[in-house]
C-alpha cells in the first residue's frame, strides 16, 4: 500500500491477498489483480469496494464461527 504522500506501508506481518478489482463482482482469480496487503489495509479496501455495513458483517460472523462451542 502506498499512500497520497508516497509513503509505503512497511507492516511486513500477516499479509493477505486482495483482489485489486474485487473477485466478487468479478475480478480474476489471476496473479496480475492479486496484491499482498496488511491486514488494515485490505479492511480498508474491502470496505471500499463493499461497504462497512457488508465487512462488519462478514467479520461478525467470522468471529461468531470460531468462537469455541460450550460443552
């Protein structure tokens, strides 16, 4: 990531793929629209291209599934 000033993200830690145009409005799964991000920077996308009322979502329900299941 590298923002307006030039200044380059330096996280090198828990990278993820991001699709540079979204996979899900149909984006290539190919290596040319795929990008390492940190793990804010590709929220900060995704909300972009969904909204935040669409990744907090999807992140609640992430977090709902792991949660350990009482015994």
């Amino acid at each position: 990531f590298v923002d307006d000033q030039g200044r380059r993200c330096s996280e090198r830690y828990r990278l993820e793929f991001h699709h540079h145009f979204p996979f899900g409005k149909g984006g290539e799964p190919s290596l040319a629209n795929i990008r390492l991000l940190c793990e804010q920077h590709n929220r900060y996308f995704a909300e972009v291209d969904y909204g935040n009322a669409a990744v907090q979502a999807r992140v609640e329900d992430y977090r709902r599934r792991r949660r350990p299941i009482a015994t």
